[in-house]
C-alpha cells in the first residue's frame, strides 16, 4: 500500500513474523531515504522473537529479504537506537542471518 502526503510518498510493507501483522513503513523525507519499522528489525540486525503463536520464522525470512532489497539511509525501529546513515547494513544483517538458516540476534530474550 502506497500513500502520498503532501510531498511525501509512503509505502507499507507487511512484516510478519514478531506478530502476524507487522509492519514497515518506508519514504524519501527530506531527501533521506528513510524506514520505520516498529518491532520487525533493530539496528546491527537484531530482532525480536516471542515464543506466541502467530510467530512464524519463514515468513519472517521472506519479509526481511524483501526489506533487505531496498536503500535505506536513516532507519527507526521502534525500540533502541535510530540510524542516521547506511541504514540498510542493520536490515541486511538480519536478512543474512535468516537465509543462511540461523535466527538473527534478539533484541531481548525471553525465558
């Protein structure tokens, strides 16, 4: 889905995997290429998975090869720290891991 606001272009991506229906939003914002992620990917590539049961690892692969895909200057997850610069580096770290057949490191864990 697409949505321009006044100068701006947005365009959601669907992120399942932290919860079934996860998010991306990305957009050229004052010439930045930029990504807001909410709980899908953090930055060095980490992310963050719950043992719930609308967790899934392969759509959550897929998801994240397709993020991986795009340029990213500044990049906001919704926990931790934000990057200004390279942001698609943190994206594709996770994207990595998930097809080599590893999970990404976790943001937390949970016992």
């Amino acid at each position: 889905m697409t949505i321009t606001l006044g100068t701006v272009t947005l365009t959601a991506y669907m992120i399942p995997g932290h919860s079934l229906c996860g998010m991306a939003v990305y957009g050229i914002i004052d010439e930045k290429k930029c990504i807001f992620t909410g709980d899908s990917v953090f930055a060095h590539g980490q992310v963050l998975i719950q043992p719930l049961y609308d967790v899934s690892l392969h759509p959550y692969a897929s998801a994240m090869k397709k993020l991986a895909e795009l340029e990213v200057d500044a990049f906001f997850p919704g926990h931790g720290v934000f990057v200004l610069e390279h942001g698609e580096d943190h994206i594709r770290r996770a994207s990595d891991k998930f097809q080599s057949g590893l999970i990404p490191p976790q943001l937390y864990y949970f016992a």
